[in-house]
C-alpha cells in the first residue's frame, strides 16, 4: 500500500519544512445536515505526537455528538479514532454538548504512540502527499449522521519548484538558441535546402505544451503530478503576472464580465480543491456558501471566536473560502490566472514577444546600418539589411505556427467559459487571422509545388530555388523534399488537438479519448513516412509522438469513470513524470551535443564554397597532359567535377537546355567533337579545341563510371608547328 510513496520518496527533492501534517482546503461529504461547518483546520506536529484542532460551525440544536476522524493516504486507510467530546481522556468543552447556533472548538490532543507509529515516515517527506482527512459527527443518542466534512492533508513539500520552470525554459531558449544558429550559417552559405540538426525549437516547445496540455485534462491527477505539469506553463503563454491580471480584470468588468468568482483578487482568498467535475456542481456551489470563514465569527460563553478575533488556532489559510477547481480552469488557476482571463492572458504575453522580436530586429539593423557607415559592412550580413521587414514577417508567422494548437485551444475554451463580449470578439478575431495567415502559406506553396511538377516533374524547386526556400522554408525545412506536404497534417493535429481538450472540458474520457486517437494518428504517419530529410530527425520526432502516445495512455488510468484505484493512479502518475522527464532530459543533452558538434566542426556551406572555389582555379589550368586528367585523379573528385562543371558546360553551350528551362534538340552524345588539329590553327585555337576535347571526354552524358574509360584517358599531344616562342603544353 505503500508502494506508490516509496517510488515518490525516490525522486531527488529537497527536504522542506518540518514534520508536519496539516488539512488544506475542506468540503462537505453529508447531503443535509444538522450541523454546519464554515471552518476546519487540523494539524498534527510528529516532533510533539499532538494534533492541533480548529473547527467552527453552527448547529440547529443542542445536542451532544460523537467524533469519528479518518485519515486516507493514497487511497488506503491509515488512521481512525473515534471519540466522545465529553470524556474526560478526550474531553472538548466546545463540543460537550454542541450548542444551539454557532459554536467553535479549538484545543489539542496527544496521539499515543501506538497510533503515531502507523503513519510511514516518508509520508512527511514525500512531495505533494495524496492524504485525506475526515471527520464526522454523529448523535449519541440514535448515531443519525450530523456532520461530514473531508479535506486534503498536506506536508509542505511540492513538485511545484520555482527553479524548475526557469531550467525547462532555459532547455527552450538553448534549443531557439541553436536553431538560429543553424539558420544563419544557412543564410551565409547561401544554400537552401538545408535542414535545421533535430531537436529545433519547434520540437521542444511542442512538446513542452504537450505536457502543459495533459495537465489541461479533466481527470482526477495524483497531486504530484499536477504539480509537475504545472512547471511547463509558460510554453503555452501562462505566466504568472499580477499587474496584468488586474488590467485584465478591469477589461472585462468594463466589457461584461463577472468578477465575483473570476478575478485575481478572489483567487487570492481562495483554496483551490480539485474536485472530480463529475460530481453535483450545483450541490456544490450550494455548499460554498457556508464555506467562508473570513466573515465567520461567534460568541461562546462571553468569548468572541474566529473572524479577526479569533483566539483559536486559526491561520491565513482558514480565512480563505473553499474553490472547486478541475481541468483547465484548475491548471490556469494554480497559478493565478482566472479561468475567464486565461484567453486575454496569452493574448498579451504575445503581444508583448512580438514587440520584443520587433524592437530587437530593428535595433539589430541599426547596429549594422551605423556598421556601414563607419566601417566595412560583412558581405553574410548583406541579405538581413535588404530583407528586414520580411525577417519580421517570417518570424511572426514562425511563432504563429509554433503556437497554433495551444492558441486553438485557448480561443475555443474562452468561446465556451468566457464571459466578457470584447474577449470572445478578439479570440475570434485573432483564430481566424492565424488560420488564414497558415492558410495562405498552404495554398502559395501548394501553388508552387504545383508548378515545379509541371515544369521539372517533381517539387524539388521547393527546396532549390532559393527564393522560394527563403519565402516558404519554414513550413517545409526538414521534410524530404518528396514529403514536403507533411507540413499540412501537422497543422490539422495541432488543430483538432485543441479543439478536443478545450470542447471536452469537464469530460475527461471524451477529452483522453479523442487525444489518444488523433497522437495515434500522427504516430503511423511518421512511423510510415518517415519524412524528415535527417535520419536524427526522425527517430526523435518518432520518440517524442511515442512519448505523447505513452502520456495519453497514462492518462486513462485517471479517468474516474474507469474505476481505476487511487494507488494504482498515484503509481502511474510516477511512471507518467518518468517518461516525460526523461524525454525533457534527453532533449537537453542532444542540444548540447549539437552545440558542441556545430562549435567544432567546419561550416558545411563554407567548405562548399571553397571547394567550388578550388574546382574553378584547377579547371582554368587544366590541360591534356595534366595528371588531373588520368588514373591519378581521385575518383569522388572527378565525380564530383563531372556533375557540377558538365551542368555548366552544357548551359552555357546551349542556352534551350533544360537546365536552363528549355528544350536541347540536339543530345550531347551527337555533337562532333574535335579530336585533330591543324597546324595552321592559332594558338588561341589550338587551346579552345584542346579544352573542348578535354570537356568532350571527361563528361560525355553516357559515361556513368568514375573515371573515363581508358581509350580517351591517353594523353594527346597536338600537331604544333614552329612558332615564336613555342608551345610549352600549358595554358597561361
């Protein structure tokens, strides 16, 4: 039974705070009642063996009660006392008998040790404790139930660490990091189709919004692993920021929202409960009107209790009034963000990374146009001054992409929950803009792709005019240039993602169900097509859709119509926060592994410039009688000089090539080729004829080996009259 705290107990986590057990939050377990209860707070101190409790209530009559309280870890019992208020052991003037009206309780009592020794050690040291606490009340005279109330038990210790939020989005910045790198020495290599080293920043904030978006579900999470999630927040534009939820407050006030339940000011003073949303919702917005201990104060015997007057045990967290929470509205409200602003939230934070990628762009031109005036302007640099304003647009429409789902889901969820007319305008407004923007990028590159198979046979052009890989390459980058279009599908799941879990919200079997379905679907298409141009963009892509696939499994277990046992959910929560770990982990190190291998090794594009450079110079001073033009020359060189200078040779001859978009009547193999000379021939003819004979040979469009064969390899010596000065055998 203990199984699932143990694994817990593993993780490598700090030890905070004391040992101590305390309830947070508490709810009514009993339809009707005698007796009501607007305040509890119990708390049981390991060092002392005491239990501190702090209960107020009313009650219809005077009538004297028994007390029976349960404490639940994970599911399994762990301690039960039943006892009588009146006796003189467990003696509890308040509640000895309880009075007609408002009455409160507050004292300690020492637990035997008999008792303590059932509590596990680890369960004070565990992060966020599965525990539940019940007490109920029941009469002496014909033990009719009067009272039950249940609370969550806590120890202080969280998977929720403020530095873990900061070391995920260090991950992602490393990985946007990279990224920019790889595209600019594409950019100075001024070579396009050229794929971006896997994990890109795309793929490491998808996936990070993956695991945001499983919290999302309206399941009943272990709390480790709502905790956990948590920490991925930020990659779908939740951060937490008071300021600018109070401007947002005063939008939707101004705008017709209600702030009664929905603002930070009232989430402040509030705790939050997850509940399963399954249960009576309205019976429950019932009970919360009897949850407000702040206003709550009594008089017994001459002594004023609770309120700001209360001389119990009372603390900051009984002054709170008790909020059910689940799926989307519990993960955004974690962290102080009201449901309704959740939408205008991520609308802002966008805003304001757009204004910051447009300043920094544009202080980055300044810096190069002062760089031209006072200095020598770099030659790499000279396309980004040209093109600023396309950089921005290529940028935006980059993030656009890279947001999509979470962006689907937010506007869907605020078409659904939220409650201000100008925020449901503005999340129409901008889904419709960025579908349309992502439309029109679909349709252009369709367009072309359309095109290059009507004039070239296939999509190629995609990836090697450079002016097209320049406009559209973002969509399109990684794939293999014969599943470019996979772009397309990508989009239509980040889609249907969204609509899923923001649509099914309150129905976690629909919602875990649907997303179950739709990963699958995206897991066969990689696993079939396999359409990245690098093998390692394969199998991480494949990793991470198998990843996802795996999450969503998990998840199943938390759906509560299942059935499934709190132990066993708390154990697959571990397992859950294992996969996902260890995938934010391996993502972290294969960054750094293609930091280091692009820090350490040549330019790709640089060495084919030079090598290109190299080819030139040799070609210009190539003869018959060279070396270069026989067995000595290396094979890859001569295949590699082949390819590229018979393309050159044969367009410049012939300018209706197809290389040049035109049609050759008459085939290379068919042209006469000059193998004698006259010794009349100037020397400037002489060199024209020995240079077409040697172009002739090395690249006749039949000859499929590596070398030439070896009748034309034997050098020629041609028929070369006295001249002034003579003929050396060299070109000058």
């Amino acid at each position: 039974m203990f199984a699932s705290i143990l694994l817990l107990g593993a993780l490598p986590l700090g030890v905070l705070g004391a040992d101590i057990l305390e309830t947070h939050g508490f709810s009514t377990c009993l339809d009707s009642s005698d007796i009501k209860i607007q305040k509890m707070n119990v708390k049981y101190n390991r060092a002392t063996n005491k239990v501190v409790f702090d209960v107020a209530g009313s009650s219809a009559k005077e009538q004297k009660v028994m007390a029976k309280l349960t404490v639940l870890a994970y599911g399994t019992e762990v301690y039960k006392k039943e006892f009588n208020p009146c006796d003189e052991g467990t003696k509890v003037t308040q509640l000895c008998p309880v009075p007609a009206g408002e009455f409160a309780a507050t004292g300690e009592q020492d637990i035997p040790a008999s008792y303590a020794s059932q509590i596990p050690s680890i369960a004070f040291s565990v992060p966020d404790l599965d525990g539940e606490a019940k007490l109920q009340l029941s009469a002496v005279d014909g033990g009719q139930d009067l009272a039950c109330i249940q609370s969550t038990v806590t120890n202080g210790k969280s998977m929720s660490i403020p530095a873990v939020p900061y070391i995920v989005a260090g991950i992602a910045g490393a990985a946007l990091l990279l990224s920019g790198l790889s595209a600019l020495g594409a950019g100075a290599g001024s070579h396009a189709g050229t794929a971006t080293p896997s994990p890109t920043f795309g793929e490491v904030i998808g996936w990070f919004q993956s695991v945001a978006m499983n919290g999302m579900l309206s399941v009943q999470y272990p709390s480790v692993y709502r905790s956990f999630a948590k920490n991925f927040a930020f990659s779908g534009g939740l951060i937490q920021w008071e300021a600018m939820q109070t401007t947002i407050d005063s939008f939707r006030e101004r705008t017709g929202g209600n702030l009664t339940e929905n603002s930070v000011k009232y989430l402040k003073n509030a705790t939050l409960i997850h509940q399963d949303p399954s249960k009576n919702l309205a019976k429950r917005a019932l009970d919360e009107a009897f949850l407000f201990a702040r206003e709550f104060s009594t008089t017994v015997n001459g002594t004023t209790l609770g309120g700001d007057g209360s001389t119990g045990n009372s603390t900051a967290e009984d002054d709170k009034v008790m909020h059910f929470v689940h799926g989307i509205q519990g993960y955004v409200e974690e962290l102080r963000i009201p449901r309704t602003n959740t939408f205008m939230t991520v609308l802002l934070i966008f805003a304001v990374v757009i204004a910051a990628i447009i300043v920094g762009i544009l202080l980055f031109k300044v810096i190069l146009e002062t760089w031209a005036l006072f200095g020598n302007f770099p030659k790499s640099l000279t396309s980004f001054r040209k093109r600023y304003w396309w950089v921005v647009a290529k940028t935006i429409t980059n993030l656009i992409l890279i947001l999509y789902g979470i962006w689907t889901l937010y506007c869907v969820y605020q078409f659904t929950k939220g409650d201000s007319w100008a925020a449901k305008a503005l999340a129409g407004v901008t889904l419709v803009v960025f579908t349309c923007i992502l439309g029109y990028f679909t349709f252009k590159i369709w367009a072309k792709a359309k095109e290059y198979k009507k004039a070239m046979g296939d999509a190629s052009g995609l990836f090697e005019d450079k002016k097209t890989w320049l406009k559209y390459s973002l969509f399109y980058e990684n794939y293999k240039k014969s599943y470019w279009w996979i772009f397309v599908p990508t989009i239509v799941y980040m889609f249907a993602k969204g609509c899923v879990i923001a649509g099914g919200d309150g129905h976690g079997l629909v919602q875990t169900g649907g997303q179950l379905i739709i990963e699958a679907l995206l897991l066969i298409l990689l696993l079939w097509f396999r359409p990245y141009s690098l093998k390692s963009g394969n199998w991480i892509n494949i990793i991470i859709q198998v990843a996802r696939v795996l999450s969503v499994a998990c998840i199943l277990v938390f759906v509560q119509e299942l059935g499934i046992a709190q132990t066993t959910q708390t154990i697959t929560g571990i397992v859950l926060i294992v996969i996902q770990s260890v995938l934010t982990g391996l993502l972290a190190i294969l960054i750094a592994v293609n930091a280091l291998v692009i820090c350490c090794r040549e330019n790709p594009h640089r060495r084919r410039r030079k090598e290109a450079e190299k080819l030139n110079r040799d070609l210009d001073n190539l003869t018959p009688l060279d070396a270069r033009n026989s067995l000595l020359m290396d094979p890859s060189e001569y295949k590699g000089a082949r390819t590229s200078v018979r393309h050159s040779v044969i367009s410049a001859a012939n300018p209706l090539s197809p290389s040049n978009r035109g049609y050759d009547p008459v085939p290379l193999t068919e042209r006469p080729v000059h193998t004698r000379y006259d010794t009349s021939e100037s020397r400037t003819g002489l060199l024209g004829d020995a240079a077409s004979m040697d172009a002739a040979s090395r690249f006749d469009s039949h000859d499929r080996s590596l070398s030439p064969p070896a009748s034309m390899r034997a050098p020629r010596l041609p028929d070369v009259g006295p001249a002034p000065g003579g003929y050396r055998g060299m070109a000058y």
